[in-house]
C-alpha cells in the first residue's frame, strides 16, 4: 500500500512539475524549464526510491518469520 500511494504522489507531482514547465516555455519560449526540473525531479524521486526499497526489504525480512 505504501509503495502505491508514494507512486501516485510522485505521479501527480511529475505531472505538475511538468504542467508547469510546459506553461512556462509556452510562454517564454526557452526550454530551460525543463532543464529546470529534471534534477528538481530527480532530487525527489532518488531518496524516494531508496526510503521505499528500505522498507520493502524491512517487510520482506517481517513476513519470512
């Protein structure tokens, strides 16, 4: 349960980080704020991955007793 909300939350936070990097360059014309969030994007979902791979490991060794 745990891994799908954290899948969701970074889904809906990917769609409007990118929302509003596609509004922007719309209005400016430059693609810097897409180059923009990629490392705001990858600096979330990074420690993400690792917290969540934790925890599932954590799980795993629980369920095996």
């Amino acid at each position: 349960m745990l891994y799908k909300d954290t899948s969701l939350l970074s889904s809906v936070g990917v769609m409007e980080l990118m929302l509003f990097s596609k509004n922007l360059t719309t209005t400016t014309g430059n693609i810097t704020p897409y180059i923009c969030a990629a490392p705001y994007y990858l600096v979330v979902t990074i420690p993400l991955i690792h917290v969540v791979a934790k925890v599932e490991h954590r799980l795993a060794k629980r369920g095996k007793r």
